[in-house]
C-alpha cells in the first residue's frame, strides 16, 4: 500500500511539473503545449465593429486593424468587419452569446453599452464585468452640434427652439444624450433614431433630414468637414472635463443645478474615460487574451501607426484594459438604487 501511495505521488508531482512547463496529453502522448505564436500564424482575426462605415468607430477600428497584427506574436491579419444594429448592441450581445471564444475574434462597441444592464437597457444579454477588455484609443468628449439650416445657434436656444437630432438605437450617446438634455434641461430635441452609424446621421444632416446630431465624438467630429467648413454650431461639450479645443463651448457638468443632478451626471459621463473601447468575448484563454493586451499596449506606441491614426485625423489619447475594467466595476459598484433609477428615468424616452 505504501509503495501504491508512492507511485501514485510521484505520478502526480510528474503531472504538476509537466503542466506547468506547457505540456498537455494527447490521447496516450505528452505534447507540448501550443504557443500563442504557433496558435496566430496563418490565421485571421476578425475584428468586428458595432457600426457603419465610415463614422468614427469604423475609421479607429480600421487603423489599428491596419497595425495590431504585426505586435501579436505569429502575426495574424486582422480583417475588420461591420455588424451594425442597435447602437452597436446587437455586436455586443454577438460577441458575449455567439462568438468563437478562442482569441480570432474582437469587436468596437458603443462606450455606453456597458452600462446599459446598469440602467435597464432591453436586450442586454451579457454582463459587462465578464467581457475580456483590450482598451480604447481615446478618450472622449461628445459635443452636440446644430446645423446652420436650424435656429438653433447655442445653447440656450435649445429651451425655445426646437431641434430634431439623428440617433442609432438605444445605449448610445446618440440617443441617451439628447434623451438626458430634454428630461434633465429641457432642451427642445426631438430624436429620430434608427441611423445603422454616425457617419449616416451626418449624411441626413447634410440632406436636411435632420437638423443635429447630440452624441459626436470631438476625436472624430475636428476634423470633419461640418466642423472645418462651419456647416454646424457646436452648442455644448460632454463629458467631466472640457476638451482643449474648445474652451468657449459649455460643458455640461456645469449646467448641473444641484448635488443630485452632479451625481447622476457623474455616473452617466464616466463612460467617456472609455472612449470607443475594445473588446474580446468571455471566455478567451489567458495567454491569448495578455498577448492581444500586449499587442495593443505596443500598438498605440508604434510610430507607423501614429503617423497613420495623424493622417486620418484621428485623436489618440489610449486607455488600456484596465482603466475600462476600473470604469466599469466602480460604476457598478458605487451606483445605489436611487441614483440608478433617477439616472434610468433621465435617459428614457
């Protein structure tokens, strides 16, 4: 029994130090774990972008498509894709219930996405907190602008005068905002929501179907030629700090009347520390997951890719997994019940 007992220890010692050297049974055979390099060559990796082309989560996602691969080891070519629906719900819930889980594939989503099951957003079939974050290439400020076409010029022309604003569906900025500015301000916006991405807001602005857009990403919007050829006013900027750019435009922390409405905006505008993240599914093995980390980490350091985010006008200001992480469970974390439900009711219709 003794001698038994003995085998059967050192069998198990043999197990536990194979493992941790990366090997693993095939059948009868001990192989060699694979690498994350020899997992990577010769494959694709999908990334998938929760919206249009050409707006400005598409333009983001491309570039770093154009770069990432070549920091992932075995350099895979990473081919994007878009799956709009639903302000890019329709990706996220993708990615949580239907995606391979092996690492060949990662979406952009809306910033506010993640805090749609928060606030009671329909059909959000995922948590946030088990999604694998690679992190954001900026760091937003979302602005509302209005069309010369209008009579809105500022601010306050938005408590008399009436402003019908395009939005892409339910959790993001273009719709909960002007949805918060009207319940929170008063601020006259009617939406017409259902646009499959920015860029096509900014078409029917052009075309006079609507006559704004609440929820634009400054990163993107600078240099958009609405912006550069003064086609639109830009009548307030989003988020906890002002943007450089725009010192002379209100910022909407600073409309908060009381304590109650700062902390609802607090909760609302912590998602643009997120700026326009990434995301993998549940369930990705930790070593491909670190190395796709890793790979983002060099990217947003890589000259060539720099020089190429500058030519396409694109602001970047990265946060890596972990701020998004942060953001997230400390929302969820310090949001009572009442905050949430006063939040909730502001940003519905």
């Amino acid at each position: 029994m003794k001698r038994n007992s003995t085998l059967i220890a050192a069998v198990v010692i043999l197990l536990i130090a194979a493992a941790a050297a990366g090997w693993v049974f095939v059948g009868d055979t001990m192989t060699p774990k694979e690498t994350v390099a020899e997992f990577y060559r010769g494959k694709t990796i999908e990334l998938k972008i929760g919206y249009s082309p050409g707006g400005g989560y598409d333009g983001y996602a491309r570039v770093l498509a154009r770069h990432m691969g070549r920091h992932i080891p075995g350099n895979p070519t990473i081919i994007p894709t878009n799956m709009s629906g639903k302000g890019s719900l329709l990706l996220t819930n993708h990615l949580y219930n239907e995606a391979p889980r092996d690492g060949t594939v990662f979406g952009i989503i809306g910033r506010g996405i993640a805090m749609e099951p928060l606030l009671g957003g329909d059909e959000t079939n995922f948590l946030p907190t088990r999604f694998n974050w690679i992190g954001s290439l900026n760091n937003e400020v979302s602005v509302c602008v209005a069309s010369r076409a209008s009579d809105v010029r500022r601010w306050e022309d938005l408590m008399t005068r009436e402003l019908v604003v395009g939005g892409t569906g339910s959790g993001s900025d273009t719709d909960t905002l002007p949805t918060l500015l009207g319940n929170m301000f008063g601020a006259r916006l009617t939406l017409v929501s259902g646009y499959p991405g920015g860029s096509d807001i900014l078409r029917a602005i052009e075309k006079g179907e609507v006559q704004g857009r609440c929820g634009w990403s400054w990163g993107s919007a600078r240099n958009n030629d609405l912006i550069t050829n003064g086609q639109v006013y830009v009548l307030l900027q989003m988020a906890l700090q002002k943007h450089p750019d725009l010192p002379n435009v209100p910022l909407i922390m600073d409309l908060a009347r009381n304590d109650d409405d700062r902390s609802v905006l607090l909760l609302l505008f912590a998602r643009q520390a997120m700026g326009r993240p990434f995301v993998a599914p549940p369930g990705v093995p930790e070593d491909r997951m670190a190395a796709l980390r890793r790979a983002f980490d060099l990217v947003v350091r890589d000259p060539v890719f720099l020089a190429d985010a500058e030519r396409e006008g694109l602001e970047i200001q990265p946060a890596n997994y972990q701020v998004i992480q942060d953001v997230i469970e400390h929302v969820y974390q310090v949001s009572t019940p009442t905050l949430v439900a006063r939040a909730s009711a502001l940003v519905s219709n």
